[in-house]
C-alpha cells in the first residue's frame, strides 16, 4: 500500500505524455491547409510592432523574407506566462484564470526542482549551497503554486456558475474540471496545514526523487498519507487534463504556429508545391449540383470544370 | 438558450433600437435615427425565421421528408467537413476552433456586431460556434453531452445556424482576442461552406447572381467583355477630359508587366477609381494591361466566403488570363476581398506555371509616390480625411504602410486624422462577407443598424471638432470596393452627406485629385 502514490504518479505521468504526444501527433500530421494568417504575425521583424507583412513589400517574391524567430519569442513568452491576451480583452476573466494557469506553472517548476533536487543526491534536511536554494524554490513554488491555483480554480468555477454568458455556455464537465482542481489542490493545502509545509514538500521531494530514479532500479518511496492522497489525485488530474479541452495548451500551439502565423508564400519548385500538388488530387464527395462530387473526381477536376459543364448524376 | 434555438416558428428575438448606443453627434439622438424596418408578414409566413431579418431566403420545410432531408443533408456536409479529403484546405484551422474554445466570451468583446446589437447573446462569436461544435460532438462524434454540451438536432437548428451563419462579417477581430486562437469567423465560413457545397443554400446575391454569373457571363455585375470595354473606353474619355490628359487603358496586351484586375463594380458604380489606376499607371510609365478573358476583368471572388470551389474557379480564371498574356504580375485593384483571395487564399492551391506573382495595386501606387514618378500638390486635399482599413487587405494580409506612406504624401498632415482603433485592430466597414451587396427583405436595414453602425461610430468620432455640415466636406477614404459599397448605403440612410458633410472615396481618386499635371477637382463632391 505505501507505494501506491508512487505507482499513481508514474502512471499518470506517463499516461500525460502519452496523452500529449498522441495529440501533438495528431496536430502535425493534419493535411496542409490554406492560408489563413491573422495579423500582427510576431515573426514579421520591424513590421510587427503595426501588424505589417513581406506582403507590402513590391515584388516581395524577388527578395528575401525577414523571419524573426526572437519576434516570436517575443510574444510567446509573455503569452504564455501572463495570457497578455485575455488581459487585453477580458480583463475579469484574466483576475481568475491568470493566478490559476500561473500556478500550474508554478507547481510544474516546483516539480522540475524537486527531480533536480533528488538527482543531486543531496539530503532534504541538510541541503547547503545550490540544493539548499532548489529546496527553498521547491517550498517557495509549491506552496505560491497552490494557493495561485486553488484561488484562479475557485475564482473560475464561481464566474461561470455566476456569470451569465460563462453559465449559459458551461456543460457539466466544464463546472467538473474546475471542482476538480478546486478539490485536488484543496487536498494538498491540507497536507501543508496538517504536516506543516517543509515536511509535507520534504516528503513530496522523496517521492518525486523516487520517480526520477525509477530508472536507475529504485521503488522504495513511502510517504504520510496525506501526501499520499494529494499524489493519488494530481496523478489523476495529470492523466485527465490532455483528455480534455484543457488540452488547449498543445492546439495554442498549432493555432498560433501552424494558421495565425502560417504566411509561408508557396514559391514554384519549392517543398510546399509538390504538398499541394498532393493535396489537389485528393478525390472530392461534396453533393451540392454545382460540385456533383462522387468520390472519383479530384479537387482539380472540379476546380477547373465549370458549373454549367457539369452533368446531372 | 441553445434548446430554445430549435423550438418555436417566430423569430427568436428583434433588434431593439432602445438597447443600442446612441452614436456621437450630430445623430447622437436615437429617436431620430431611421425605423428598423421590420419584416413583412409575407416573408415571416414564408422563411426560416431567426431574428427578424433574412439573408438566406430558406423556405420552412412542407413535408416531413423535407425537413429530415435538411437534418440530413446537414450532417452529411457535416461529416466531408472534418474529412481530411474532402476539407483539407481549412481542416486544420477548423478541428484548432472547434476543439478547444474555452468559452470565456473574450471573443465577445471585439465584435462589432455583438456590441452594436445591444450586445445581443445571440450575436456573440461563439453561439453560432457552439452550436455547431454540439452538433459534432453529439451526432458526428457521439460524445457525451455532459462533456460538450447539449443540442436539439432538427430543421430549425439547421435552418437558423445556416441563417446565423450570415450575421458574422468574417472580419475576424474576434479571432485576434481569443485567447486560445479559436477562430469564430472561420466557423462561420465552415457553417456557409457545409450549406453551399453540400445543400446547395446560399443567399442568390452570394452564387446565382454572383459567382455563378461571373463565371458564366464574366462579371457579377452582369457585364461581359464587350460591354465591360465599352464602359471602360468610355471611363477613358471622362477622364481625360477631366484631368486634361489622355488616357488609354491597354487592353489584352501580351507580354505586358502588369495585368491589372479591377473589381468590375468599380466601372460600374465609381468609375473614376478605375480610371484614376489608368490615369497614375500611364503617368508613371508602367507597363500594364486590362484582360478581356472570361473573369478576368472583374477581381472579385465570392467564393471566398462562402465555397472552396466556386473561390477556386475564379481564382483559376484570373491567374489564366495572366499566364495566357504571359505577364509578370498580377496587380490588384482597390478591392479588399480580391486581394486576400487571389493573393493569399489561391497561395496554396495553384503550382507550376499558373503560380503567377500577385502583388497588391496600394504597392504599386506606393511605389510612384515613393519615386515620384507622379507629382502631388497636397494642398489640393485640404479637407479632413480619415482612413478605412478594409479587413481583407489590413487585418488579413497585413498590408498596414503603404496607404498611409501615400496619404502623407497627398493630404496635409493636420488634415489626415485616424480612426480608433484602426490598422490591423480596425473594425469592419459592416459590409464584408459579402453584405454590402445583399438587401433582400430588410436586411440592407439590419447591416445598417447593426452591422455598419460601429464603422459610422468610427466615422463620425474621427471628424468630432469639425463643422457637422455639408459646406464642410470630409473624406472617407475606403480602398475597398465591398467598403465603399457600404459606406454609400450608409452615408445615404443616415444622411450623412447633408447633415455632416461625410463623403467617401478610393485612394486613387485622393491621389488624382492632387496630382499635379491633371486639372484640379477630380473629386466632385457630389452626392449620387
């Protein structure tokens, strides 16, 4: 029973990546798709700070095409860290959901630290130098990570069980998640009050320690039953979140990346070309009479017959 | 709110007049503002009703069979719409949008539609959206609706989704707030696309009398070749005499520079946009031609909002002419739609040798500025100008300088005053996706009081400080055809011209009516 937590977090864990990868997977392998770029696109150079493309340039397709990797970085970072979007556009919603996605980075790097911690081979009780600043930072980004969570999770579920066009538009398993994470760090902050907060990340640094080295042969890790439980449950939580429209954080990725920044030109002869070129003499099924798609035809053959040369079926 | 959406015959609400913002002065009394005209009873008895206005014309079904054959026919177009056959130009975009919407209603806040309704819920980005992803999820994928939601299937969800799918400009400034990347004009267009490429409904405005005239005769506008070259020889001569100097368009010249396309509505309702183009190209000493080819002559492309297919037909058209008269480069003329459409859409569906360069007509006339191979005497514009930024050519394809490099050029600086937001967070005219050419029943009403409101808003906000009158003339200048379109509906229903003194224009008829070696006065100021 003692290593139950421990066999919870390797699962979920790995039940994650899976998860993750699978559905990153699934991103890369969607077919090409039409331009459909939205600006400002962040790695236009100078032309960013207004929203200008290469496509105000006069015959851009003679020169070469500024792409600024550090523009993107940019707005990336900033994105991700502080949702600079929805705090430019919804200001009340950002009061609840920044603190709530700011915690889950603070749990993840807390989490980062104590596999660190664990692979420097150093005791928790007395860590000098370097691990005792990882121990600080573990204690310092767990327990902010908590307490950001619970207070974004509670602030969320209660805005849209309160807020008319949140409510209107939540299904049970919206309310679900967020109870879910309400509870889960709950569990946790319990933990901390009842075991006090150095011995309950202490405890939750040795299980982790265990994962890290799991490798290297070891399975010995037991932990109080209240870090026991909170492990249990972010497991759970852990292997449920890509499962879920939550898992929004990956498709943010392909949205930005893949449609909002994609103004890639198709130049002749380049890679690009012979993808299309793919792509159009995929067969086309749509009925509408002025398609008459039936499967055999390709995209090309309907595209180039017009509508009046077309035969009933 | 989503199950009363498939219940009941009426309309599910009304525009209320009360609920909406005044909009500044001098109209900044909502009890003088025109009467939404409601509809007739005729068409209520007749339609699909959604909200008081009619964009599709969908009759309400008679029969049993025809009301499943709605259902029906809408999931089957549902299903081709996530199959990576036959969807793969926009599947990628789509399944992002369709997946992973937070629903946080930020998308809410930078729709014009939404705001300018009175901020009706049924108007938000996202209910049109999430009706469509409960349909998926329920009866395509069938996921558990504790998970996504609930929706009732039946002709009135199929009908009214199809109807409310025209109630979204496409304009996609709800798409640059989202705080995930969800794209609810996108949406939109899929809904549109299930409709068109499956059922075979689209408003006639849209595909009989637009896309399908136009691949079939040459020209929404109805005209053929002949007919358009008469009107543009004529356009010629009118505006030779008054400039003063001669001009000629060339026409079918092979092995010319530049094909230059016009959206063809420019010779028929503001022909002295395409005669400014022929006026500033001959002046400069481009090399350029007009083509007489089927299409080939009128840029625009209503495929774009509403059919992969019929976009692709037309696009495939104009990039033929070019390569027939083996030009370099194709130029578009002032029109928002065709430039996204020929140069960004058709991007990815044309290879080889009709992989022709398309580059935008704004560059070109940058361009004669910048080296001046044309002369302008700014103090010919002195009078307030602001600037449209159409959504097709600013937030879409990022072309933000280069009007505003000539209209430094040709305006006087404390002249030129622009409105906010604009650049590539403008608010759309409330003509796009193609609105301003629809007026069936009400609804030239409806996108003059809801869906044009917020651009007179902008408008009337940028020329606040001046005298409101007609003897104080103000230019808007729209370099957009669909925007032009819609900002002369509008002008003309709140009487903007007389009680304020707004008119509007191109670029090109700014440029000419600074340009130095042509008589002054090419703006008329004259209200048609």
């Amino acid at each position: 029973m003692e290593t139950v937590p421990f066999w919870f977090a390797c699962a979920g864990l790995l039940a994650f990546l899976v998860s993750v990868t699978l559905r990153t997977m699934m991103w890369l392998r969607m077919p090409i798709h039409v331009r459909w770029e939205l600006y400002p696109v962040a790695h236009e150079g100078k032309r960013a700070s207004y929203g200008g493309s290469y496509l105000e340039e006069s015959e851009w397709w003679k020169k070469p095409r500024e792409f600024s990797i550090w523009g993107e970085i940019r707005v990336m970072v900033p994105e991700i860290l502080f949702l600079v979007a929805l705090r430019e556009h919804n200001r009340k919603l950002w009061y609840r959901s920044f603190p709530f996605h700011f915690g889950l980075y603070l749990i993840t790097a807390g989490t980062v630290l104590m596999g660190g911690f664990a692979l420097m081979g150093s005791q928790w009780e007395s860590a000098e130098g370097f691990a005792g600043v990882l121990r600080m930072g573990i204690i310092v980004f767990g327990l902010a990570g908590l307490v950001l969570g619970l207070l974004g999770a509670a602030g969320l579920l209660h805005r849209r069980m309160t807020a008319p066009e949140l409510k209107d538009f939540s299904a049970p398993a919206d309310l679900f998640n967020l109870a879910v994470f309400v509870a889960v760090f709950s569990v946790a902050l319990s933990g901390i009050v009842l075991l006090g907060v150095v011995e309950f990340f202490a405890s939750l640094t040795g299980l982790i320690g265990q994962i890290v080295k799991l490798p290297f042969g070891h399975a010995e890790a037991q932990v109080p039953g209240i870090v026991g439980l909170s492990v249990v449950l972010m497991s759970l939580l852990l292997a449920y979140i890509p499962l879920t429209h939550m898992s929004h954080f990956i498709g943010k990725y392909f949205a930005y990346h893949s449609v909002r920044w994609n103004d890639a030109p198709n130049l002749k002869g380049s890679k690009q070309e012979k993808v299309i070129q793919e792509a159009l003499g995929q067969p086309v099924s749509w009925s509408a009479s002025h398609i008459a798609g039936d499967g055999k035809k390709n995209w090309v053959d309907v595209a180039t017959t017009m509508p009046g040369e077309i035969k009933d079926r | 709110m989503f199950a009363d959406f498939s219940r009941g015959d009426d309309c599910l609400f009304e525009i209320n007049q009360k609920d909406q913002q005044p909009l500044p002065p001098p109209f900044d009394d909502i009890d003088e503002e025109p009467l939404f005209r409601r509809l007739t009873e005729e068409a209520k008895k007749k339609y699909v009703l959604l909200d008081d206005t009619i964009a599709v014309n969908i009759p309400k079904p008679e029969t049993q069979e025809e009301e499943a054959q709605l259902v029906n026919s809408f999931l089957s177009g549902l299903r081709r719409l996530v199959s990576r056959e036959d969807n793969w130009t926009f599947l990628e975009p789509l399944m992002i949008s369709l997946e992973h919407c937070a629903k946080c209603q930020t998308c809410s806040e930078g729709c014009h539609i939404y705001e300018e309704s009175g901020r009706h819920p049924y108007y938000r980005p996202s209910y049109r959206s999430e009706i469509l992803r409960r349909i998926y999820f329920k009866y395509l994928k069938n996921s558990s609706t504790w998970v996504h939601g609930d929706i009732e299937l039946n002709w009135k969800t199929v009908a009214r989704l199809i109807e409310l799918s025209y109630r979204c400009n496409l304009c996609r400034r709800c798409a640059q707030s989202c705080p995930i990347g969800v794209d609810n004009a996108l949406l939109a267009r899929e809904i549109r696309k299930v409709a068109s490429q499956e059922m075979g409904i689209v408003p006639k405005e849209l595909h009989d009398s637009g896309s399908m005239l136009q691949l079939k005769v040459g020209s929404s506008t109805g005209m053929n070749a002949i007919v358009a070259r008469d009107n543009v020889e004529f356009i010629d001569e009118d505006t030779t005499d008054r400039t003063g100097i001669a001009v000629e368009t060339p026409w079918d010249k092979e092995g010319a520079d530049i094909l230059l396309i016009h959206n063809a509505g420019e010779i028929m309702a503001w022909p002295e946009n395409p005669g400014g183009f022929a006026l500033l190209f001959s002046a400069a000493g481009l090399s350029w031609t007009m083509s007489s080819d089927l299409a080939a002559y009128d840029g625009i492309n209503y495929g774009v909002w509403y059919d992969d297919f019929q976009f692709a037909r037309t696009a495939l058209l104009h990039l033929e002419a070019a390569r027939k008269l083996k030009v370099k480069k194709i130029v578009i003329g002032e029109c928002g739609h065709a430039h996204k459409a020929l140069s960004v859409i058709a991007d990815k569906v044309v290879t080889g040798d009709l992989n022709i360069p398309r580059e935008s007509g704004i560059n070109v006339l940058r361009d004669i500025v910048r080296e001046g191979r044309v002369k302008f005497d700014k103090s010919r514009n002195d009078f307030p100008v602001t600037l449209h930024d159409p959504c097709n050519l600013v937030r879409l394809m990022g072309i933000v300088s280069p009007q505003r490099e000539i209209i430094e050029a040709i305006v006087p600086k404390e002249r030129f005053r622009e409105m906010e937001p604009h650049g590539v967070e403008n608010y759309c005219c409330g003509g796009g996706s193609g609105f301003a050419i629809m007026s069936g029943h009400n609804f030239a009403h409806w996108r003059h009081h809801v869906s044009g409101r917020r651009k007179l808003r902008q408008v009337l906000e940028a020329f606040q400080g001046e005298v409101m009158d007609m003897e104080h003339p103000k230019y808007v200048c729209a370099p957009c055809s669909n925007c032009k379109g819609q900002l002369r509906d509008i002008i003309a229903y709140y009487d903007a011209w007389e009680r304020a003194g707004i008119y509007y224009g191109g670029l090109v008829e700014l440029m000419v009516n600074a340009m130095v070696d042509a008589q002054p006065g090419y703006i008329d100021w004259e209200w048609h």
